[in-house]
C-alpha cells in the first residue's frame, strides 16, 4: 500500500473547486501510468450531502461520485497533456455508471473520527483526436480505510478547447432562443416540502412540483443560482451534470416513496446509469419524468429495491436519461 496523506487536502485549482470547503481529495500517488491511488475525506456535516449532523451511518452516492469527479481533474491534469497552467479545456460529462455495496448502507461510522476513503483509478479508454488527448473513461474502485469495498463507478468525460467550446455554446443558445450567458433567474419557492424527498433544507429542493400521469411522475425542474454546492461557479453557463445527478436522485426517491408508500428518509440511491445526451439551458423550463418499473426483494433483511426511469427534457430535446436503482433501509426498532 502506498502511503496516502490524509491531513491535507488538494488545492482548488487542481479539482476545479472555488473554495477549500468543496475539496474531497487529500492526496493522490500514480500507480502507472493509467492507474492512480486517491485518499479523500468525506464530510460528516455538509449543506447537501450530510445535512443530518447526527447520522453517522452509510454513504451517499453522489458525494462518491463528487470525490470521483475531482479525481477526473487532477489525473487529467498531471498524468495526461491536459495542463492545469494552461487551462485550455472545458471538462464535459458524457457518461456516468455508479454501483455502492448493499452493506455499505449499514455502516456506522465512529463518532468523533473522519469518514477517509480509498480511491483506486483505472483510466480504461483514452480518446485521442488531433493528437492530443480528447477524452477518457475511468474505472473508479472505492474503498474504506479497512480496503474493504464500497463502490464502484465509471466517468466518461470528453475535452473541447474553451475557444471552440465558446463558439459551440454560442451556436447552440441561438438556436434554442436563448442568450449565451444570460443570468440565471432566481426561481420561486418549491410547492414540495423537503420531507417528501427525504431531505431537511428546503434551500436544497431542485423539483418545484410534481404531479403523476397515469405511472409517470412528472416534475418541473428547480435551479437556484444562489446554492453554494449545485452553482459553485459564477459563470455557470448550463445544468452541471451533478446538478441533474441531484434532480434524478430527488424525484427518484418521492416516485418510490409515493409508489411504495415508504418514508422517503428510509430511501437511498444505490445505483445509477446515466448519459447526458445534450447540453441542458438553465433558463429553459425542464420537465423530469420518472416511472417506477421495477421493484424486488434483497436479501439484506428483505430490504426493497426499486428501479426508476428518469428523463430530463427541454421541449422535444432529451438532456438525460438516468436509471436509477433504490435501496430502503432497515427500520430502527
């Protein structure tokens, strides 16, 4: 095992983060030249991904692919010719596959310590185009502090030059009607309440409202440019893909709670397939469907599993699609 430092934490420019407070990563050691072994810290508190201070058991699957998605920057960076100096190259999600162990869920953490994980990457494919590097697929293997499994997850991500990727942005805003870099609009309050989603802080609702069509969930996407996790930048110019990665998570977990009839606090997101099939505009209403169309049994304390259909749309045009996979925990007695 090579030694990761867990007492530091990587700078802000390395992981495309604007604040030391969004930085997973700790430390990161090349294994090859394709491989790499990543620490990270996960938080115990945080506004979105722990907003119960108290818990201290399982894990969340988008603060796995959160530290997965910093390590696509800083291997890019030093183990590809994608140069941080540089900063030539807008960083685009095109696919996203995540699997967390069933028991994981059931972990308790110790109070008073940190959550730190291992994080083995596995650069699979590497797109080359021009003679530069133009894309790569990671295979991402995470690990406790025990190198017991937690999860896996693959990213797929491709590099556009910033210049071409203005002149592309602003070609396609002309021809949605829509104007490049328009400020984002500050959306009214949710007609949902937060418990219906399984969350605490209604400032972190992004569905603002919901209504079912025959077995479609319907919802209308929220986006709130002042939230400090989901528009972490000012010059947010479309939908982040972890922003729609929260929306499917969201209207998920009210489809299977409503469809169920289970708490939607007991429900967590085990897996997810995602392809995000075009850029989504913030200033265009985007409609999110989901449909329920699957439900079995573990055989982890006959916990329910469920999978769900999601599409994020704008107009006729399919942003993404995710398939997402349900997990109800084991009631408190």
């Amino acid at each position: 095992m090579k030694i990761i430092d867990f007492e530091r934490m990587l700078p802000i420019s390395l992981v495309h983060k604007p604040s030391n407070d969004s930085v997973l990563l700790t430390d990161f050691v090349p294994l090859s030249n394709l491989e790499t072994l990543i620490g990270a810290q996960l938080p115990k508190s945080h506004g979105l991904y722990q907003e119960n201070l108290l818990d201290a058991k399982g894990y969340d699957i988008a603060v796995l692919i959160e530290a997965c998605r910093q390590s696509c920057f800083a291997i890019a960076h030093n183990q590809f010719e994608l140069l941080l100096s540089e900063n030539k190259y807008q960083f685009l999600f095109r696919e996203l596959h995540a699997k967390i162990a069933i028991e994981s869920f059931e972990t308790k953490h110790p109070h008073g310590y940190p959550v730190q994980i291992y994080i083995y990457s596995y650069v699979e494919r590497e797109i080359r185009t021009s003679g530069r590097t133009s894309g790569l697929l990671w295979r991402y293997i995470i690990k406790n502090i025990a190198e017991k499994e937690i999860a896996e997850i693959f990213i797929q991500q491709n590099f556009v030059d910033r210049v071409k990727w203005k002149q592309i942005r602003e070609k396609m805003c002309e021809q949605r009607g829509v104007v490049f870099k328009t400020p984002i609009e500050i959306p009214s309050k949710s007609e949902i309440n937060p418990s219906d989603i399984g969350r605490w802080n209604p400032h972190n609702l992004v569905l603002h409202r919901v209504n079912k069509v025959g077995k479609i969930f319907e919802a209308l996407a929220r986006f709130d440019p002042r939230h400090p996790v989901l528009f972490d930048r000012p010059t947010a110019d479309h939908i982040f893909a972890m922003t729609q990665l929260e929306v499917g998570r969201q209207l998920a977990i009210y489809s299977v709670s409503k469809e169920m009839n289970v708490d939607p606090f007991l429900l967590k997101i085990c897996s997810c397939d995602t392809v995000f099939k075009s850029m989504g505009e913030l200033n265009i209403p985007t409609i999110v469907t989901a449909e329920v169309i699957d439900t079995k049994e573990t055989n982890l304390n006959s916990a329910v599993v469920a999978s769900v259909k999601i599409h994020l749309k704008q107009g006729e045009r399919i942003v993404s699609v995710f398939d997402i996979g349900v997990y109800k925990e084991r009631e408190q007695n």
